[in-house]
C-alpha cells in the first residue's frame, strides 16, 4: 500500500560532531537518494568528502528528519571560520556582527518533498543559532530552489565558485537573531 506522507509523522533529531561515525552512513543513503538521477555528476559523487569535510568541523551541526524512524532528509552546517565567511567579499561593509553560520546542506528524498519537511529542517537547525547571519551557497541554475530560500527571507549577495568542478554558486545570506535588525549594505 502506498505509504501516505503526513508532516505529523516526522520527528527531527539534532546531532553534532561527536555523532558522525553514527549518522553518516545515514547521509550518505539519504543523498543517493535525494540525487538518484544525478549521481553521474562528477560533483555529486564526492558528496562523501563533504560529509567528512564538515563533520570534522567541531562546531558540525545537523538536523535528520524521521518518518517513523526513516531517515528522509537533512540539513546541517558549521559556524564559518572568521574572516572566511561566504559574503565576506560581497558586502560592501562587514556586519556590526560578523558571526556566521554556514548552511553548507540541505535535501529531502523525493517522497517527502513538498510536504514542508525541507523548511522544518531548515528552521530546526538554523533558528536556534547564536550567529547574526545563515550564509548559503546554492546553484543558480535550480531557479526554483534559490526562490524556496528567498522565500525564508535569504536574499543573493553575488556569486562564488569554491572549487573549479563546482558550479558557480549564488551567494545567499538570511540575518538572525539581532542581526535581523541591522542595515546590511
Ligand atoms: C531542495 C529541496 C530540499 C526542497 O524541497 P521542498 O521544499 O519539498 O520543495 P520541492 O522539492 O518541491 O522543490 C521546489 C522546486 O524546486 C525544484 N528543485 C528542487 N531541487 C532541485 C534541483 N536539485 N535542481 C533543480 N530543481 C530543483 C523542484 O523541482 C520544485 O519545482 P516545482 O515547484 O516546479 O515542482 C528538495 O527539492 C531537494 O532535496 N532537492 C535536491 C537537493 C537540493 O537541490 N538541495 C538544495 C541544495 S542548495
């Protein structure tokens, strides 16, 4: 019987650096999933060096959303190294408060989208934050997804390539906290 997806089922569970060996076996599966029609592309396939790349972060924070103890999606990030944040060369003056949180992932299984489990996860993990600012990176060739972000408030600053096999990424930045009221440039 087709299993009906219902956002009352899905439970959020946080996690942190210590918890990697645990949950990144996890990550993996959710992501052959969530990008099963594009694991010819090059970028994709190194998703595992990412995992491990952030991971490793102390300050490594994810967010794994369960139906009925399925995994079927996450986000997670990292606080961004001070001085290497994403919008550091996009604003034209730095924030008052510089603190940063990187929200380097974000994906759901084809199943559980477009039932608000993306926007859970992304509040989940992002609202709490004691940094001023998210920062994002998203491809802009997926429109739409840089319009799901803009719709939770984050605006594009400009653009970044991190690596020569990468897309050249839109740089989006969401204020937090009392950096919601700041005048960013
Ligand atoms: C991004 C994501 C978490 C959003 O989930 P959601 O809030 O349930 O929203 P949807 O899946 O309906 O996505 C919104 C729109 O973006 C499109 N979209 C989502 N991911 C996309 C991608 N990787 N490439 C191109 N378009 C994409 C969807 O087709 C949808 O378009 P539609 O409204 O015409 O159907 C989910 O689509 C996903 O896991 N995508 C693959 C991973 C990804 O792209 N993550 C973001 C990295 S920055």
């Amino acid at each position: 019987m087709e299993h009906t997806v219902t956002t009352a089922t899905i439970e959020l569970r946080h996690y942190r650096h210590d918890d990697l060996p645990q949950i990144r076996q996890t990550l993996l599966d959710v992501h052959a999933d969530a990008y099963a029609d594009e694991m010819d592309d090059e970028f994709n396939q190194k998703f595992p060096w990412f995992v491990d790349h952030w991971g490793k972060n102390p300050g490594f924070a994810c967010v794994i959303a369960y139906d009925q103890d399925e995994p079927v999606g996450f986000a997670y990030g990292a606080p961004a190294a001070p001085g290497r944040e994403w919008w550091r060369e996009h604003l034209s003056s730095p924030p008052e408060d510089p603190s940063t949180f990187s929200f380097s992932e974000l994906m759901v299984r084809p199943k559980w989208r477009k039932t608000g489990v993306s926007e859970q996860l992304h509040t989940a993990l992002v609202r709490p934050r004691p940094e001023a600012h998210a920062v994002l990176l998203v491809d802009p060739d997926h429109p739409k997804v840089q319009a799901l972000y803009e719709e939770w408030g984050y605006r594009t600053i400009g653009r970044q390539q991190p690596f020569p096999d990468s897309p050249n990424f839109a740089v989006m930045l969401l204020p937090l906290g009392a950096g919601r009221d700041e005048n960013l440039a």
